[in-house]
C-alpha cells in the first residue's frame, strides 16, 4: 500500500498537464474555428451584400413588335384584328373576362386588353369592344365605363430578346406582380416551412435523410428555398460538404439580412427552368414564354404547377422529350395544392386531366434574326450610348407580327417549288415596309427565314435590272413640257458607242421590235429598248440626280448608259427605299425598324417620329405609279390583275442578265414589298422576275389582303387622249396643250378627235387590253 501510495503524486502532474494541453488545445481550436467562421461570415455576407445592393442580374433588353393603334374611321378590317390577337397569343373564348382573352362575332370583337408598360407608360388591363363596317372600325367602346373611347392601342408582340453579356436570360417580374397560386404551389413543392424557419429547416434535413435512407439513393433534397437561393446565385452544383455548409451559412445570412418577399423576388426570377441556345431560361416570367408563350399572369392552374414541377429538374422533367414524366411531375404539385387547400377538389380533378398544352419548341428563341440585324444597325447608330446591354431595356420596333408571319409562310411556300426549277441554292430576301412612314414592318435575309447568318436583305448586293426603270421615267416625267405618259418612244434596233470604242446594242427581252410605243406602255411592258432611248433623252446625269433623291448614294450609281437598265447594284433594302419614295407620291421618309428605347424606369431614351420630305414632283411621283399600276393592269405582272382587279395594285419586274436575278417590288395602299431571288456565286437562276420572285409576292399579298391603292392626283395634272392608227401605230390625240398630260381610258374620242374611222379599232384595242 506504502509503495503505491508513493508513485501516485509524480503521475498527477503528468495527468494535469495533459488534461491542461488538450484544454488549451480546445479552446484555441475553438478561438481558431470562431475566428474562421467569423471571417467567412464576413467574406460570405460581403458577398451578399455586394449583390442585393446592386443589379442582381445583367437583363436582356427586350424587343417588341410594333404597337396596333385602333381608332374609329381608321383603315383596320374585322379580320385584321382577330389575326392580331391569335398572333398576340389571345385566347378566344365565349365571354372574355380576364386579360388575354377575346370573343368574336359577326362584325364584333371584344376582348380584354393585356395590361402592358407601353413607352408612354403603364396602362392597366381594359375590357373593351370594337365594332366595324367593310373596311374600317367604325366604334371602340370601353364595356367597364360604357364610353367611347377615340384610340386604344393593344399590347405588342414580344419578338426576343437582345442578350446581354452573360450566359443567363430572364424577364424580371417582382415577386407581387407573380400569380398567387404560383407562390402558393411553390412554397407546398418546395418548402413548406418557408415561412417559419430561418434559412435551414432542421426538420427538413431530418425529413430528406431518412426518406434517403431508406431508398437507397438519394430521392429528396433537405435544401430550403433560401439555400437553393445561395446555391444558383453564388455556387456551383458541386455535391460536397463545404459546398452545403457554405449553401446553409448564406442561406442563414440572406434570410437574417433580408425579408421573405425579398428571398421569393430573388428566387422567383433566379431558378433555372431551362436551357436553349446556349443561355439558361431563368426565372417563371421567361419560362412562361418559353413553354407557353404566354404571359405569366394568364396561365391556368395546371400550367403553373408543370412550371414549378421543373424546378426539381428540367432536364429530367422537359415536356418536350419527356411529356409523361413531366405530366406525372405536374399533378404531383397539383395533389400537394389541393391537399393545402390551394384549390378544390373540382378544380384538381379538371386539371390533371388536362394536356400539357406547351407551344411547339424553339418558338421564344424564333426570331427574326435579319430584322434583329437592322435593330442592331440602328442601337448603335441612333441609339449609341444610350443602349447599354445589361440594362433591361425595351425597345419597341416598327416590326408588323402579321407581315412578317406572312412572308416567311410565302418564303417556306414558294422557295422549293421555284427551287425545283432554279436549283436548290436559290436564296431569297424580303424587305416590306410601310408605304407612307418608311417604317419597316417585315425583313427576310435567306431561304431559311429561321436561321442566322448571311443578311442577303441588308448586304446582298445585286444588279436590280429592270427595277431600276421607274426613276428613270420619273426623271422624264418631271420635265413635262417634254414628256407625258403618252409621248412616243422609239423602239426599233438601237446602237450606242460607248466611251472605250465599244458598242452597245441593248434589245428588248422578247427579242421583237414595235416601231414606237407609248411611254406608259414602254414602262409597264418593261421594254428595253424605248427606255434606253427615253434615258439618252434624259441624261445619265439626271437619272443620277433622281436617284441620289429617292435616298441612293451618289457614288454607288454608275455613270454609263447601261444604268437605264440596272447595270447598278444594290441591296433589297437600298430598293425598298427607292420604291418607298416613288410609291409615297414623291415624299421620302428614311427606312428605320427602331421605333424607341426606354430604360427599366420608363425613361426614354431615343424616339422615332417618322416624317417625310418632298424629294421629288408629286406629279412626276403620281403618274409613274400610275404607269407602275398598268404593270399589274396589262403588263409584266397582268397575272396579279386577275386576282385583285378592284385594288389598284402598282409593281414591277426585274430580271438582270443570263438571269442571274429576279426581282418584283410590288406596291399595295398598306406596303411596299420588295422580293429578290438568285444564287451567291451570281449564276444563272434561269428565272424572270415574274416566275420568281412575283411568284412569292403573289402568294404573300394573296394572305396579307391588300390594302386598295387610292392616289391622291395632284394639282396641274390634265388628261390627253390618244388614238391608235390602222397601222397599229400611235398618234396623240387632237386635245390641246396641257401642262402635264396622261392618258385618261374614260375620254369621250368622239368629242375629242376627228379619227372617226379608228374609233372602232380603238374600243377594240382598249377592250383587249384592259379586259373591259
């Protein structure tokens, strides 16, 4: 015992000490691991901070087609507005009481006005009806006041958007402009204890471990909405622990820092729903176009729950490739709302019954990629550092939903059928823009309206052939003490020596040669020879000058007798700009697709107000078109007068050498539509311009319905009569001088003329001219 208790004391010191270094150890360990926590902490919530104080997200700027205004007396058909609303995405039903939605009856529409942040301002959801005649509105009531209404324009068209620098896309929507039964089915989904814990739930942890367990595998996630929050915003999906501690720290500091409708703002327009070309569809607002192509606020109950139903996994949930996984996903969230009371039982029962009723795939990102070339041409011309990507902006174009749904349905139509003939790598361009404003409605740079690449409607440059005609009769046309649309042009074999020694003998297509035509005969027949004649009468110079008015550059235009018949070459944008000012009555109004851009704020920051300028008489402009209107009357484009006899239609060919290029401008009261077709290397397409390229114009205006085209004749313009003689040769009427004479078909030749003995000859030759 004596011995024992003697080796005992050394032992007690060694013990203490021990005990004394693991003590200190803990406490250093423990001062240590406070310090690191404290500085992650910190680093973590300066993270945060950084964030929510900013810009959370760099937000593409939004594009949207041009607004349609309705007013009474306006030129705007029943079926006009019907066609808009499908396009807009309105739904029809059999009395509309939510916005978004239409009835149509008779000579009726009524419909709920989408609330929309037009550039002049928000302006909320109106229920409204608009009654009509043949052709115009003739009242627009508001059916909440019972009041007429003197204007109302409808929401436009969302055509895309212009990406910012980053791999993300999203259309911001606060949290309180959400649908409540989103927010609802979300938290019963996602996390249901949203509102009670403090960025973790323990229990939710506990509830997804021992789900985990027992299958095996991992079949739930313990993560709350704050902590998939922190993880999309700040971290990678890498499946570690220091990623989930890091993911729960963040999640207590964003939730401690910030409300729980803050949290739902950020989460609401951060989840990830998607993926499509490249950038990631964040967000409900986005998806809800994405899927639907609707606006968020207008989709049904079971719609929404397909929406949150992806969150756990687009991928694995896409409706596209997997439907009945994503259906079974869907009325999982729909049970688990009607278990929460969210909706009934009634509705439950109707909702899973339902399709999936998702718009066919890649509409959000259809586009149209050569009118977004124009817009961006004119961002950083007109705009310049007013457009600042990143910022969420809107811009508003000229872009009309129905033109362009048009054209490239006529595009898809008509291009294998002429490429049949032509060969497959036949291209095409559109170009249509609106006849009085410039404003461009419709643009189409390729065969493939769909897909980006080369803009043949901007950059293609192509000799225009006989499309070049009308200036050079207008030139004429300006000078009427010399030339009327009566005046007589040689058309017999003609030879000019050119400045290099060389000779020209231009010749007319059909190879024949008619003595002498009439100046509006020789440009609606497109014949070469009268019009090279007529063009040595005006001068290179002049024609220049006519040109450089109708909005050419002077440099681009060749200064050699070959301009009279389009040895020149320009884009379909450059001719849709000549045309715009022919077929607006001599004024010129500038091409532009950029209507405004507004800031997040509303702030405007760049505004087009389409304007014109007289450029040229609006004499010589009015009887050039009424000589362009013969071109569909009874010349190179007779076969449109058939299907449209009553609308005065005006157009023209165009076919270029070994016919490498076909042409067709074709002029309506509504547009002006220039078409191109031919090949990149410049081969031979073996088309004209009539079986080409008026082939797809005919298809377009055959759907588009053309507007009639109602010249105003200006002051100082009087009729002249003219007789044909036994010969078939032509000789002006016995009328008097005038200032600027034309060719009136309704002249009474009895009073006017002595010819008596050709009046038979006469009638002959109108009847089978003009099918009277």
């Amino acid at each position: 015992m004596t011995s024992n208790n003697q080796q005992s004391p050394p032992q007690a010191p060694q013990i203490k000490k021990k005990r004394s270094v693991i003590v200190r150890a803990l406490i250093g360990a423990t001062l240590i691991g406070t310090a690191g926590m404290a500085y992650l902490g910190y680093d973590l919530n300066q993270q945060i901070s950084a964030k929510f104080a900013g810009q959370l997200w760099q937000l593409p700027s939004v594009v949207y087609a041009r607004e349609m205004a309705l007013q009474p007396g306006a030129p705007i058909t029943y079926n006009t507005l019907v066609n808009e609303l499908k396009v807009l995405g309105y739904q029809k039903v059999a009395k509309p009481d939510q916005s978004g939605e239409y009835a149509a009856n008779g000579w009726k529409v009524d419909f709920v006005r989408r609330p929309f942040n037009f550039k002049e301002g928000p302006e909320g959801a109106r229920h409204v009806s608009v009654s009509f005649n043949n052709d115009s509105i003739t009242r627009i009531m508001d059916l909440d006041s019972n009041k007429e209404l003197g204007f109302l324009h409808i929401d436009p068209k969302m055509l895309g958007m212009l990406e910012a620098h980053s791999d993300e896309q999203r259309i911001y929507l606060p949290e309180d402009k959400m649908p409540k039964l989103l927010v609802a089915g979300l938290i019963d989904t996602e996390d249901r204890h949203f509102y009670e814990h403090d960025g973790i739930s323990l229990v939710g942890i506990a509830r997804a471990f021992i789900a985990n367990i027992k299958a095996g595998h991992t079949v739930q996630g313990g993560s709350t909405l704050t902590q998939q929050l922190a993880k999309n915003m700040f971290l990678s999906s890498q499946r570690t622990f220091w990623r989930k501690f890091k993911e729960a720290y963040m999640a207590i500091i964003i939730d401690t820092r910030y409300g729980k409708q803050e949290v739902l703002d950020a989460y609401m327009n951060q989840v990830y729903l998607a993926q499509f070309g490249g950038h990631g569809i964040h967000g409900f607002a986005l998806a809800s176009r994405y899927y639907f192509d609707r606006p968020l606020s207008e989709l049904r109950v079971d719609q929404l729950a397909l929406l949150i139903g992806m969150v756990k996994g687009p991928t694995y949930y896409n409706p596209w490739r997997h439907p009945e996984r994503a259906k079974d996903r869907r009325n999982i969230v729909l049970e688990l709302m009607n278990k929460d009371g969210e909706i009934s039982d009634k509705a439950y029962q109707a909702a899973i019954k339902l399709p999936l009723d998702i718009q066919k795939k890649g509409q959000l990102a259809k586009r149209q990629p050569a009118y977004f070339d124009q817009i961006k041409a004119e961002l950083e011309q007109k705009a310049g550092a007013a457009f600042e990507a990143g910022k969420g902006l809107r811009i508003f174009t000229s872009l009309d939903p129905q033109s362009q749904k048009l054209a490239e349905a006529a595009v898809a139509k008509v291009m294998p059928e002429v490429q049949k003939r032509a060969g497959k790598d036949l291209q095409t361009a559109v170009v249509i823009v609106d006849r009085t404003t410039g404003e461009i409605r419709a643009m189409i740079g390729g065969d493939k309206p769909g897909f980006a690449g080369y803009n043949r409607a901007i950059n293609a440059q192509r000799q225009v052939g006989s499309v070049i005609k009308p200036a050079l009769y207008l030139s004429a046309l300006e000078d009427p003490a010399r030339f009327s649309l009566t005046s007589s042009l040689k058309d017999q074999p003609l030879s000019i020596k050119m400045h290099d020694g060389a000779t020209w003998s231009p010749r007319n297509y059909d190879r024949k040669y008619r003595g002498e035509v009439p100046l509006f005969v020789a440009l609606a027949k497109s014949y070469n020879v009268p019009t090279v004649n007529l063009g040595m009468a005006v001068g290179v110079d002049k024609v220049t000058d006519t040109l450089t008015k109708l909005g050419i550059p002077r440099d681009d235009i060749p200064q050699v007798p070959s301009l009279f018949l389009g040895s020149i070459t320009l884009s379909p944008l450059d001719v849709a700009q000549m045309y715009q000012g022919i077929g607006n009555e001599g004024y010129l109004a500038p091409l532009t697709a950029l209507n405004a851009v507004v800031d997040e704020n509303g702030k405007v920051l760049y505004q087009n107000w389409p304007k014109a300028a007289e450029v040229v008489p609006p004499q010589a402009a009015w009887l050039t078109m009424f000589a362009l209107q013969d071109t569909v009357k009874f010349g190179t484009a007779h076969s449109l007068n058939k299907l449209f006899p009553n609308t005065h239609l005006a157009g023209k060919t165009g076919t270029t050498n070994n016919g490498r290029d076909s042409w067709y401008v074709g002029i309506d009261g509504r547009e002006v539509v220039t078409v191109w077709m031919g090949r990149d290397d410049n081969k031979s397409t073996h088309l004209t311009g009539a079986s080409g390229a008026l082939r797809l114009y005919t298809d377009y205006i055959q759907h588009r319905k053309p507007e009639p085209l109602l010249l105003r004749q200006p002051a100082n313009i009087e009729a002249e009569n003219y007789n044909i003689a036994a010969d078939g040769e032509y000789i002006p009427s016995c009328t008097g001088n005038t200032r600027m004479p034309i060719w009136d078909p309704h002249g009474d030749l009895r009073q006017n003329c002595q010819a008596e003995k050709v009046k038979h000859k006469v009638e002959g030759f109108f009847n089978k001219l003009f099918n009277w």
